[in-house]
C-alpha cells in the first residue's frame, strides 16, 4: 500500500512544480461546482486511483474524488475509472498531476501483468529493480505489486546485494562475504552475483543466502541449478525483456528481476473530462 504522507510530500511537489505561482488559464473564471470524470482511453490495469484525492485535499479539498473501479481492476477503453466533484478552479488545478500520476501508475501495472502473463509460471516470483524514475519509486514499486509482481529492495537500506563491483574491491566472492559477515547481524541475509561458473561454485562455499545468475540463458540457469543447495535461492537478471521473458517459463529460478517494468514506462492513456458545466457569467 502506499503511504499516504509520503505520497502527499511528493504530489505537493509535482503540484508547485506545475502551478508555478497561479494558473493563468483558470483564475478569472468564476468560483463554482462542477464535475468530470477520468476515463480510460485504452484497455489496461488501474492503479493510483488514490492519487485525485489527495491532489485535491493538498489543493485546499474544495473538491472530492470517488474511484469507481480498484487498483488492480482490468478496465476496457471508455471505462468511467472515477469521478470527481467540487470547485471548477481546484478540478482543473489538479488534473495534471493526478493523470500524469495514474497515467504513469496504470502503464506500470499494465506491463507488470503482461509480463507475468507471457512467463506463465507461478514457482517464480517476477520483481522489480532500483531502475526507477527518479522521485516516483515508492509509486512505481506500488504499481508493479498492483499488477502482480514483487518488489525487490526498496533502497540499499533493503537487502544486502554484493555485486561485481563490490567483489572486484574484495579481491573474491570469499573475501567479501567474510568480511560482510563480521559487521552484520547473523539474520540479515546476503545475495552475490555470479557470472561464470566458478563463480557460482565459490559462492555455494561461502555459504549465501541467494545467487543471482546474471545474464544467463534459461538452459543455463536449468544446468547450474543443479548443483545449487535446496536451501539457496536463485534469482535471475539482466536481459530479461519482453521477447525473451517466456524462455525462463520453468528454468527453475525462484525469482526473475526484470528493469524493463519501471525503466521503459507505457503510460495508459486516460483522459479528464468536465461534465454539467454550469456557463460562467462574466
């Protein structure tokens, strides 16, 4: 779930950064209640239908708005996903931000769940990466949840992930979890990365909580899996798209972390439209 006063701090910014010191275009218009609706232009997952409410009650909660569907919803082009009442001036003031939010939310949610359908098995759990848009990664991991997958670590708060980076400045895979060892709790679990397979061997011997395989072919994956330890878990990554994310189907990783949800957003197209406008008198 998203935490409200998180996602508020952030929409008070995305709603400075649009309205600058005033919207031109609607402050002489005359104080008054109106009404619109967000609609779905094309099929897809609905998610941030959270996100117009709280636009609203940051821009003074003049206005109110109702979801007609849920996070997580299958809706068909021309779908009515919400609607909103209140004063004309706040409607417009936040209509902006609230589509660019649910635009950018639905498309994220949309392709999660493409995704897991062309994988097709259940035994592997799809998550996400740190490959965000920067200030939107508490929303984009949300989505991707809404559309079915996981999320992998939130931060480098969130997992203990050693990296070839990291080896290269430890010498080996066992001079850098040994000494990881010794400046964390016995609980915290460590993931390496492996790329060849002596690498995947040294890394079995030190003992790791999860592999990740990165860049390997499914066949690999199914052909090292085999001297793996029941007890390790393995993750696959790294080139993992939508033309190839169906050979993984059963190569026998226990995750499969895929950039491609966040880091080439599809925005679902919806549309904000102003219904029963009362003519303004000038």
């Amino acid at each position: 779930m998203l935490n409200k006063l998180l996602a508020k701090e952030k929409l008070a910014e995305f709603l400075k950064e649009d309205l600058g010191f005033g919207d031109l275009s609607t402050a002489y218009l005359p104080d008054g209640e109106t009404a619109g609706s967000f609609i779905a232009k094309e099929d897809g997952i609905a998610c941030g239908q959270e996100i117009p409410g709280m636009v609203y009650e940051l821009l003074g909660g003049d206005a109110v708005y109702s979801p007609c569907v849920k996070d997580g919803d299958f809706i068909k082009k021309g779908t009515v996903m919400g609607k909103a009442v209140g004063n004309a001036k706040t409607l417009l003031a936040g209509e902006r931000v609230s589509l660019n939010m649910m635009q950018h939310m639905s498309g994220i949610a949309t392709k999660t769940k493409k995704a897991i359908d062309l994988l097709d098995d259940d035994s592997i759990k799809l998550c996400d990466t740190r490959k965000t848009t920067l200030g939107l990664r508490m929303f984009d991991k949300y989505a991707v949840m809404i559309g079915g997958g996981h999320n992998h670590r939130f931060d480098l708060t969130g997992a203990l992930m050693l990296k070839d980076n990291h080896i290269a400045l430890a010498g080996s895979i066992k001079n850098c979890v040994e000494n990881i060892r010794k400046h964390i709790g016995p609980l915290t679990p460590i993931e390496v990365e492996i790329e060849t397979i002596d690498e995947l061997k040294e890394a079995i011997d030190a003992n790791v909580d999860v592999i990740m395989f990165d860049n390997q072919l499914p066949q690999t994956i199914r052909k090292w899996k085999e001297i793996v330890p029941a007890h390790v878990k393995i993750e696959a990554s790294g080139g993992i798209s939508f033309s190839t994310i169906a050979s993984f189907k059963g190569c026998g990783a226990d995750f499969l972390s895929m950039g491609e949800l966040t880091n080439e957003v599809e925005p679902l197209d919806i549309s904000f439209l102003i219904e029963n406008a009362v003519k303004a008198e000038f």
